[in-house]
C-alpha cells in the first residue's frame, strides 16, 4: 500500500459504502440464480402461465429497467419495481404479497452476499476518532437496515443514507449533502470508500477524497449486480482510477488513520 496523498488527522469523517465495500461480493453467478429461482417459484403459485426459460428470458436486466414513474408510500422503489413487472405478467397481487416476495427474493440474495469479517472492529476503532456515515444507492431501505441490525454494525454510524429514502442515486454527488449537513463537515474533511465506479465519480465530483477497495482475486465478482440471462463475464479490465487511491483490503485503514488494531 502506497501511502496516502492526504493528511489523515484532517479528515474528520470517514463515508462508505456498502455492498462490495463493507459487504463482499462472492459467487454472484450463484447468488442471480437462487434469486430467479425464488422469484419464478413464487409468481407460479401466483398464478404464472409462463416457462422458466420464458420467465428468465424477460426478467433479463431487471434492475437496469427505470424506475416506476408511479410509486407507492406503502412500498419501497424495489417493491414497486416486482409490483410493476408483475401486472405486466397479468397477475394482481396484494401489497401483502409484494412484500413477501420481495423478501423472499432479496434473502435468497444476500446468502452471498456477507460482511467482511474486518468490519464491526474497524467500525469500533474508527468511531472514537471520526464520523461515520453510510452512502448506499440501494432501493430496498428495510432490508438494508435489517442486514446491519443482524451484523451488528448499525450503530456504528453516525447518519445513514439510502437512495431509497432520498431520491438521490450515485454518481450524483448531492447523495452526499445529507450526511455532510447533519455531521456539519465539509467535503474537504471527509473520505469517500468504495469499489464502483459511481463510488469515485460521485466522490470526486462533490469534492470528497475518494478510496477504491480492490480486494484480490475478486475483482470478477464486483460489477455483477443485476440478473442477466445469458450468464455473466468477468470484469477483468477495471479502470485504474488514477486518481483515487486504492486499498487491498478495509484493514489498510488501520495504517491510514494510525489506528490500533487490538485495543478493545
């Protein structure tokens, strides 16, 4: 690890986000397949005519669809999305229904979708010192609380902000005006740890120091987070991101911020 281009003792608040940063992407080629398969035996005892290899022929790119223009209070954005493909699909389910089968769905998910290991103590280490926020474009809010209260980690942070709550998505750096107003820091005291590309760019465009987590050997796994029907490529050609540095691995910040490792 090479070392930083910024002062780490002026940095007052320490931003991340979460699935590939704080959560690790394993077998994702795995994790699309248990997904379509839940989401295809619910909607059959739904009432769905169509074959598998129909189903999964349509359901090709799921998340890269737009989101509802029509949205509902009572759902989230990922909610209204299985609401609105299913009456294309000619089956009328009840919110009650929507819900169940977008948990069933997003859980047969997250199985690979587990914590680093690194994070709680890292979290605790880091808290004494700085302010903690999580940045995640993600449109489900309950489950993502519900992962953090399971791992034990949500506490940890000092404001939590969610696409799903905000309206705002990565690589629009606005994302990032909440946390900055509610903790009262400046981009100029704040780092940005991520492994997107939207990571950097939003980063950099709201002026916050950007850290690239690139975890070796995993790099085929990081981009795969949409349901694709003809399998999925290794993503073996990442940018380099120059202009941001990088870290190995979420220990590298023990280093960084000259944390102590063991102290309890």
């Amino acid at each position: 690890m090479k070392k930083p281009n910024f002062d780490s003792d002026s940095i007052k608040g320490v931003f991340f986000d979460l699935y590939g940063t704080l959560f690790i992407y394993d077998n994702m080629e795995a994790a699309w397949e248990d997904w379509i398969t839940i989401f295809y035996q619910k909607l059959k005892n739904n009432g769905l005519k169509m074959n598998m290899e129909q189903f999964r022929s349509k359901t090709d790119g799921f998340f890269s669809l737009p989101e509802p223009k029509q949205k509902e209070q009572d759902l989230s954005i990922f909610q209204c999305r299985v609401k609105r493909y299913t009456n294309e699909l000619g089956l009328a389910l009840t919110n009650k229904k929507i819900k169940k089968l977008s948990e069933a769905c997003l859980n047969a998910w997250q199985k690979y979708v587990l914590i680093d290991p690194n994070v709680a103590p890292l979290l605790k280490e880091l808290q004494k010192f700085k302010k903690l926020a999580l940045i995640s474009k993600f449109d489900h809010p309950p489950h993502l609380y519900n992962i953090l209260r399971t791992n034990e980690i949500l506490d940890y942070f000092d404001y939590i902000v969610i696409s799903g709550e905000v309206g705002i998505k990565k690589p629009n750096p606005e994302i990032f005006s909440f946390a900055l107003k509610e903790l009262n820091l400046s981009p100029s005291e704040v780092i940005y740890i991520g492994d997107a590309p939207e990571d950097i760019h939003a980063a950099q465009s709201a002026n916050i120091i950007p850290i690239i987590i690139k975890r070796k050997n995993l790099e085929h796994y990081s981009l795969q987070t949409d349901f694709k029907n003809n399998g999925y490529s290794p993503n073996l050609n990442l940018p380099n991101y120059q202009n941001a540095f990088h870290i190995n691995a979420l220990t590298d910040l023990y280093e960084i911020f000259k944390l102590n490792r063991y102290k309890s």
